[in-house]
C-alpha cells in the first residue's frame, strides 16, 4: 500500500493538473491539500461549497474567524477577489458547470468513469453532501485514492459494486501507482510512480489496463513534494 | 412595521407538535442556536428537521434529537453526528438523504413557487433510481427505501442529458442565524455563515430569524441586503452564542 | 489573473454569426450600452436576443434590432418598443413571449444547471397550452405560433394545484451592465440596475461585464459581491453611458 | 362612463384594501396611484417587479438616480427598509406567495375569477411582462379599472374572450360603479359608487351580480380623495 507516490505526492501530482485561471473545488480531506502544492505561475480560485469562493490557506490564531470555514469545517481564510454566496448560489455554480475542476476521493471507480465514494452497504453511510453534486456539474473531475483499499480490495474496477454517486463522471484518477486517463477503452495508464511497473499496476486494478506513455515527457518529470515542476 | 420579539421563546411559542422546521446553518457556522434551544426547552415534538447535517455532536439540533422530539430529518450529511446516525440506525427517526445541491435548490424552489425541477444530480445513483434507506427497523433491517424518481432527457448546451425530477420544499416554519437584522427583517450574514440561510429563509411559511444585532430600520443598505425582509415574519435578537 | 480587456469592441471581437446572447438591463437602467454598440460596429448577424424589453425606442438592442442584426427574441415585453413592434408584427423577426418571472427563472436555471422547472405561472393561458405568435407572414398572418407545454398537477402548501414546464435558457454570450467589477469579474450592482443581469450572467458561457468602474481585486467587500467572477469571463471598464 | 367614482376616487378605495404589514406590488398605470392614497396608520412595503422591495414617492429633481426606476420605468426613491434584488430574485417574492396583495388594471374579468390583460387578437401585443406571474403569484389579487371598456363594452363577463393572463386568480373588482368580490357564486356586489344603483350595475355587467353589502357599514363611509376612512 506505501509503494509508489505517498499521499501527499499524490496531491503535488493532481497540482500538476491546474490550470491558471482555474476554479476548482478540492473534496474533503487529501483533495483539499492539493492546494498547498499549486505550481509558481498558477493562479486558481479555490471554491468551497458552503459558499465560499476564493479560499485560502489556514488562518494563524490572531486571524481566525468562526463564521469562515470550508466544506470540510475547517477555519480557512478568503483571498482578495473572494465573495461569499447562499447555499443555492454555490451550487449553482457547481451544477451550472462554472467549476472547471474537482478533485475528489473515491471508495471505486469504473472503467467507464462511474464513481462510488458515499454508501457501502452495511456500513454507517455518511451522508451524500455535495459529492454527487460536483462529479456530475463540474466540468473535470479528477479523483485521488490509494490504489488498494484498505483491505487490499481493488477500487479501480471493471463496474463498480457499491453504490454509484456518479455514471461516467470521472476524467481521471491519480493514485499512489501512477495516473490513469478514463478513455473510450476503459482505464490508460499516462504515468507511472516511481519504483513502479505496468504489471504492479495491472496486478492490482480490477479491470482491464491501457497503456500509453506520451510520446514527449512533458509529464516525465520526477514528482516532489517541495518542487514543482517545469512544463 | 416591526417584526422583532422579545426573546427566542416568545418567536416560536406557537410552534405545535407535527411542525415541519428548515434550520440554516453548515457545521457551527450560522447556526440558529438560540432558536433550536428555544424549541428544546418548549414541549414539540414529532418534528420534522430540514437541515444540511443535523447540528454536531451534543449541540443544536443534536440536542434536539437527544431529547427525541424529531420524528423525520431531510438531510444531506449525516457525517460524525454520532447521535443522528445511531437515531437513523436504530429506526428512531426517518431520514430522507438528498444530495446538498439538491437540497438547496429544493429549498430555494420552494421559496420560489417552482414545484418541481430537473436536476442533473443524482442520476444513475440510487437519489434517482430508488433504494436509499428511509428507516430502519430496530434490527437493522431496511423497512422504507426512497422511491424511484423520473428521469427525462433534456438537451443542455446543444448535448443530451438525464435529468432527474426533485420536488421543493416549504416548511412551516424557518429558523435563520444573522449577522445583522433590522425590525422588518432584512438581513445580512458574514461570510461562510450564509450558507442555507438566505434558502431555508425562502421556504418558511412563518421564519424567524435570530441575529447577533438587531438594528432600526434604515440602517442597512439597501444594496447590501442578503435576506430581504418580505421572507421574514419574526426577528429575534440572540447575541451571544450559546450552543 | 486578469479577465479585462481594452475596450468593448474587443471583448466581443470573436462574436459570430447566429450566436445567442442574453443582456442584461430593464427600461434604462443596467442596460449594457456599450457592449451592445460594439455589437453593432461588429459585423455580427442572424443573432438571438435574450431580454427583458428589447432596447428602448431608438437606443441599445432597437438599435440592433434597426440594423437587420436580429433573428429572434426571447422577451417578456413589447411596450412601447415600436421597431420591436413593427419587425415583429411585420415577420421580419421570430419573438418568444416569456412571462416576465419565467424568463428570469429560465436564465437561472440555465445558469445552475437546471434544465427545467415547474411553474404556475402561465397555467391556463397560451403561455401554457401554446398558440402564443412566434412568426407573423408578410401579410399579418399567423406563420407559426408557440407549442403547448406539459401541466402537471404538484402539492404545494398541501393544496393540488398545476403547474407548466418550462425550460431553462443558456446562451453563447451574456451581457452584464455593472457598476464596479474588479480584475476576476466580481461585480456590484446599484439599485434597480441589478435587474436580469446576475440572471444573464450566470446563463452565458463567455459572459461579458461592463462595469462603470474596474477595480483591482481585493477591493470589493467579499460579503457584497452581487455576482462572484466565477459567472464572468471577460470585463470592461465602460465609463461613459452612451445609449 | 364617468359616473361614480373617478379613477383617482377608485385608487383611493383600493388603497382601503390594505393592511398593515403588507407587502404588495401594484400594477403599472392607475394601479401605481394607489401608493398615494395608504391610509394613515398603515405601514406597507411596495414591491416592483424590477427588483425594488421598499419603493417611496417620486424624487425631487435633485433625488433622481436614473438606475432607481419602478416597473413603469417611472424614476422613484427608496424608503428605509428597502432592498434590490435581482429579477429572478423579485420574482421569487411574486411566485413564491410573499405578495400579500397585488393590485393590477384588468381588460376583463370573468365570474370565475379569469383575468384578462396582456393581449387583443388583431391589435399589437404590448408583451406579458409580469402580470402572469402576479396574477397566480400573490395571495389576493385586485382589479382596479372602468367598469365599461372605451367601446362600451362590458369587461365583468361571464367568461372572458380575450386571452387569459390567468384563471381564477381575480379575489375583488374595484370599478367607477361599486367593489365586487369573486366568490362562489360569481360577482358579488358588496359596495355602490356614490349615485349608482344595483340596475345601473347590472346593465353595465356581462354575468349575473348577487348583492350583498355589508350589514355593518364598515365600508359605509364616503369616499374622498382627500380624507381616509375610519375602520
């Protein structure tokens, strides 16, 4: 389970995926770290579905304030240029496709993009939120997990067994193994963690892998935590 | 005009039991917690709670099902709520789980005089197909699961989609937490604490909304108001905050 | 980043023809003057109009509407608009009549993803079971005329009442008339200036801001943000109104 | 068509209609006059469906804001307590029943309650603006018009020819001949015009009128332009 990226490589490699200008919405937990790794030159605004748009890091003690927190119930603070909206009108721009981007965790994803992060069977259920919200409204989704759960079970799969939060919804899932586009023929594997090989990860997914380095490294550089990375 | 009450009791006093109550509020952020305390030391109960996640553990609406007076919840969240999933578990309360987005716009419809719209969200999932659980026996065992909703095609930005069919919500009464308030009721709220407010405020037949400071009218600008008053029939002012 | 351009001319350079626009602005107030000159100076044609009243007598869209640029409107009013009149009785252009609540609802449902919501509004009317003009032949005859809508009955209130279907609109352009946006499109409105244009913004996929003033960002108050820059994709500062 | 009440006499006896605490939005032309004659004593807010909740009276020279203009596009000030709203916004008020009352002009009225007034086949269509969504939105809807058409033609009629703005939603006619309610039994006369007769009404009316004033005069005072009514 520790091989490959660890968790928090993992959220510096979905850092890779922003762009400037960007709005993007970091699900709770290891998707909302994601934004302690944006590259120098990358302007984003981070969205929280609370209503908040513009977010920023977390407060010292002088600076918190108990009415601004993220969806994860964090105390954050607000950048310049953010506004604070009602419930409605933040997920307006969630469904009205206004977010180009949401990282988001899973439980299973399918080779046909369906996502499963908010029921098992059996087990406590958490509640929906705004996850079903996000995996159909905005325009990328992009979901970061270990690989295996905890279990060792496979969560790349060929269809999901738990109950779907979205039907092919997912763009791509970036896990502790390497990065997998969701494409016409299921799941293609664009990269590899290091130390990592095309049969660990075909060993481990419970469907059937595509693989297809790009030609040009432009994603071929090394991943770490405190350098970004030259395009 | 003046909408103000003396005190948080006096604003729901003739709340009876049966009562249907949409409570603003997203973690401890714009909770109206001195209009849930008021409703815990009043005798209703067999309410029915719209709210995102039911209050957190041993505060507000937790409190309130605590001392068993909520019958039904509409929710999104059940989270680390400890007391609203062993309740949900256990058979004590129905539990309608929508997806926030929903349930936001299903407040807003309400609020809106729209009956009835067609969301994106939810389709292919058990929100539209059926079978989320709505109560629970005492062992366990499933014995309501939410109906399946209709699912139409509807061309958006010159593609074909599945939409599903969600119904509004109205209430009859609506609990709102303010920043400021004036005595018609026109509100503003500080950041993040907006959440549902300005949505559950919409879909009360009778919202009461408690604010940190109530101020005279001609006090806030017009163009900064978040909540205009003709949404609001009670204001109460509850300035320190007594979870 | 920065989403201000030049001038307006520039912010709608890339406008085609045929493209659908939805603008923003009642009677005088809030109308995007200069977008909509721009608009003119362009060479686009075969537009659709998304509005409330089409322009005033000889200033804003009437002026478009003078030049042969416009196709089609969707519109709640006529008024007194007599160009609008006169094209449209005399079928030079194609006009969808929208209650005046409908037509706000659909650009914000377009705007939030919804693709369509049930109304009473219009129920019993043409608006519902169709025959509403949408063409008009050379000799003032009836060429087309709007088609009946699904009514369907909802509980509301706990009362059975029914309701019509009406769909959400989105547009390629929106034109929004601010008074202060800033660098990421955050913009503020005054008094009745507001109107549709929050509603426009959030139905176009490249929605341009004008604003009387542009502002570096940080300037505006977050809690007083009338329409986030997550809805606006390009401003420009238009100081002067030049209808 | 001159007898009885003037038009500002009629405004006058609508504006008897409110009650403190409403909120109300008043049709534009003859139903916009009714804002000058709130009796003293009555606090009420008048709404404009332009996104105006709070308007006051018309601005000295020096008050005028051309961006603060009623649905009339009429330029008006704001009182205190006011807000502005977006359109969707202030129709939210209108359709969502937050309209105590809503006072508009009518073409004709039906015995059911059917208004018509936003089209007559053959002559230009001046377009519906917000009248359909006031006439279903608010909770009390009511006419003010003459009580004959310029032609001679009746207006209250038992069933409406013209095309509808909506059906049954009419609860009280305020003509220049008297104050009918729509109840079950269709029009109910329930106040005369200073001169008029119950037959004076009756040929002037397309449907049967049942009469039925009030056995305490709560309504039995003159009206005058000038003095308000004591309840």
């Amino acid at each position: 389970m520790n091989r490959g990226w660890s968790r928090e490589e993992v959220a510096v490699r979905a850092a890779r995926e922003l762009r400037d200008g960007y709005y993007v919405n970091l699900g709770i937990g290891q998707p909302t770290r994601v934004a302690d790794h944006v590259p120098a030159g990358i302007d984003v605004v981070v969205h929280s579905e609370n209503g908040v748009l513009g977010i920023g890091p977390t407060p010292s003690r002088q600076l918190e304030d108990p009415d601004l927190i993220n969806a994860g119930t964090e105390l954050v603070t607000a950048l310049p240029g953010a506004s604070f909206v009602s419930s409605s009108d933040s997920f307006a721009m969630i469904r009205g496709g206004h977010i180009d981007l949401s990282i988001l965790g899973a439980m299973q994803v399918s080779s046909s993009g369906d996502l499963a992060n908010w029921a098992v069977p059996g087990v406590a259920v958490k509640g929906i939120g705004g996850a079903m919200d996000l995996a159909v409204g905005a325009r990328r989704v992009i979901v970061v997990m270990d690989h295996l759960a905890r279990d060792g079970s496979v969560k790349l799969v060929e269809s999901c067994t738990l109950p779907l939060t979205g039907r092919g919804v997912v763009d791509q899932v970036i896990t502790n193994l390497g990065v997998f586009d969701i494409a016409q023929e299921g799941f293609v594997l664009t990269e590899l963690a290091p130390g990592i090989t095309v049969e660990d990860v075909q060993v481990s997914t419970g469907a059937a892998v595509t693989v297809r380095f790009p030609e040009t490294p432009v994603r071929g550089c090394r991943v770490a935590v405190s350098e970004s990375c030259e395009r | 005009m003046d909408k103000t009450f003396d005190d948080a009791s006096a604003a729901v006093a003739d709340l009876p039991d049966g009562a249907s109550i949409a409570v603003g509020g997203f973690g401890t952020a714009g909770v109206p917690w001195a209009l849930v305390r008021a409703v815990r030391e009043g005798g209703a109960t067999g309410l029915t709670m719209v709210t995102n996640n039911c209050g957190v553990n041993g505060a507000g609406l937790a409190l309130l099902l605590q001392s068993g007076r909520i019958d039904r919840v509409i929710a999104s969240y059940i989270g680390s709520n400890k007391e609203f999933a062993r309740q949900y578990l256990a058979g004590e309360i129905e539990v309608e789980l929508t997806p926030q987005g929903t349930l936001a716009e299903r407040l807003r419809a309400g609020g809106a005089g729209i009956a009835a719209f067609y969301t994106a969200t939810g389709v292919g999932t058990m929100v539209a197909d059926g079978g989320v659980p709505l109560r629970f026996g005492p062992g366990g065992e499933t014995l309501e699961v939410s109906p399946a909703k209709e699912v139409r095609r509807f061309e958006r930005h010159g593609r074909q989609q599945e939409f599903v069919l969600e119904e509004a919500i109205t209430t009859d009464y609506s609990f709102v937490r303010a920043s400021i308030a004036d005595r018609h009721g026109n509100a503003v709220f500080h950041a993040s604490a907006r959440n549902f407010n300005p949505d559950v405020a919409m879909a009360g037949r009778i919202t009461v909304v408690e604010a940190e400071q109530v101020v005279d009218v001609g006090v806030l600008d017009p163009d900064s108001v978040h909540l205009p008053g003709i949404f609001v029939q009670r204001v109460v002012e509850a300035r320190e905050v007594v979870q």
